[in-house]
C-alpha cells in the first residue's frame, strides 16, 4: 500500500463515516478500503475506528491521525500543482451540487462550455434543494442561491440575483395594474414557500424607501418555476428571481409590477470546504463561474 492511498483512504471513512460510502468516493471495493485501514493501523500500531455492526467510531489517536493527515494531503497537492504550474491541465471528477431549479435553467447550459475549456475533468452534477453535508456526500463546490450559515464552509459570492414583481397581461388586465406598493395587497399573490419573508413582501421605492406589504394569497408553493407556471396562467402577483422569468418578459407571457421599484436580491455563492489548500479543479470551476455569471 502506497502511503499516500492510506491517507486518502483514512480521510474518506472520517468524513464519510462508512467503509461503503468511502468506497464509492475513492471508486474502490469496500474490501480494499478495509485492507488499507488495517494496513494504516498496523504500521501506527494504534487503533484510528471503533467498529460495531451498528457505527463506526474514531478513536482518539484516529482523531489526530485524521487532523494533522488533513493539511498534508493538501500540501501534497499544492505541491503537486506548484510543480507542475501551467503544464499540466485540471483533471480528475469535480462533484458539484446545487438547486433544481438554478440547476436546469443556469448551470446546464453552461457546463458544456466549461468541460470544453477543461476536456480532463469530469463533472458529477448533483440537483437537490436539501441541505447537504459536503465532506460526507464528497461534495467539492455548492453552488447556494440565498444565504450562507454554515461557518465551517468558505463562500465565495459570484453574483447578485434580484427577484422581480410580475403578473401576467391577462390577469392585469382584469384585475388592474398596482400605482403603488400598497396596492398590491388588493391582488391575490402566489407565495413561494421557499422565502423567510412568507407574506410580507418588502417592497423598495425608487427613493430608497422600503414599505412591507402584506399580501394576500390562495396559494402557497416551494418550487419558483411553479410559481412562474401560475403566474403565466393568470393565479396573481408573483415575487420570482429574474433569472427563472426573463424569457417569459422578453416574450410578453409575463409583465413587470411596479417598473421602477425593487425588492429582494440574492447572492449567488459558490461554497466549498474550509482548507488551506483548494483544489485547481475546483478553482478552474469557480473562476468560470465569476466569468460566466459575475456581476
């Protein structure tokens, strides 16, 4: 056993927390996962997992082993990439995770165009709106419409997304065009269920001035795309990032509420684990979001 395939080894069963799931992440059997672990173990002569039929456990020693093997493996890396600097492409499998919806509609047209650029990596797109663990799903960028929690994570911010009031002609036409942001509570309004604000919609006046508008509504949604296909169906007012609707205003499914006033926008952040050193693959993919999507 090479040392190096040790420590990739030992690492991806501390952050998987299985023998099967670190087997899937190094694309070896879990029996060869095991061999390396033991192999690890008895060269230190210590014990780094607490193995049941139920959990599997670091021991204290597997603690330190895994602490200070964490910061080698990227200095093995770094190294790797000083050395070869510019000769050598970005290559291996960049696993990346984000929206449903950003997902369709943003990143998948995108990607050709990045693995274009980049022909040695290979990408693994993962689509969810849960939350995920990045070390135990080995996860190497989140791309996160919204706002960022997690401290143990590095957030990079790509881009500003604003949302966008709109309506469709029809329903305006039937129901009256708002003059002003209290207007909008005499509309029936389609709520996506994604958003804190809920019912109370901030609404920002050319001015600066922001009023908070409690909105009525019949329907309650967590998908925008559902939200867009209500409101181009005549359902009511809607609050939906522009990037989701802009063919449906270009192409006149769907008009703009209150022209000239504004509300949220969010932050579009590419997030990915908190180490010294990152990955070139994974620097290759966030410049080419900044490019791609930056403000």
């Amino acid at each position: 056993m090479d040392t190096l395939d040790g420590i990739k080894t030992v690492i991806a069963v501390v952050e998987t927390g299985s023998f099967t799931a670190a087997s899937e992440r190094l694309a070896m059997s879990k029996a060869l996962v095991s061999k390396y672990v033991a192999e690890v173990e008895a060269q230190l002569g210590v014990r780094l997992f607490n193995r049941s039929t139920r959990r599997l456990a670091l021991t204290e020693a597997g603690q330190r082993y895994y602490d200070s093997a964490l910061p080698l493996l990227g200095e093995f890396s770094e190294l790797v990439d000083n050395v070869t600097g510019e000769q050598t492409s970005p290559r291996g499998n960049l696993r990346i995770s984000t929206s449903v919806t950003f997902g369709d509609t943003m990143l998948s047209p995108n990607l050709p165009a990045f693995l274009a650029l980049f022909p040695d990596i290979k990408v693994d797109l993962q689509l969810t709106d849960r939350m995920i663990d990045m070390l135990e799903e080995a996860v190497d960028v989140v791309i996160r419409i919204g706002s960022v929690d997690d401290s143990s994570l590095i957030a990079r911010k790509i881009a500003d997304f604003p949302l966008t009031l709109c309506a469709s002609p029809q329903y305006l036409a039937t129901h009256g065009h708002p003059r002003k942001p209290l207007d909008i509570n005499q509309h029936n309004c389609i709520i996506d269920s994604n958003f804190r604000i809920g019912k109370q919609w901030p609404i920002v006046a050319p001015d600066g001035k922001t009023e908070i508008i409690a909105v009525k509504s019949n329907v309650a949604v967590n998908s925008p795309r559902a939200v867009k296909a209500m409101a181009i169906s005549g359902g009511g007012i809607a609050l939906i990032p522009h990037f989701i609707i802009k063919d449906a205003l270009e192409s006149g499914a769907l008009e703009e509420v209150l022209p000239g006033y504004s509300t949220l926008t969010f932050g579009m952040f590419a997030i990915y684990p908190h180490r010294r050193y990152q990955p070139k693959k994974s620097r290759c993919f966030i410049d080419f979001l900044i490019a791609e999507f930056g403000d």
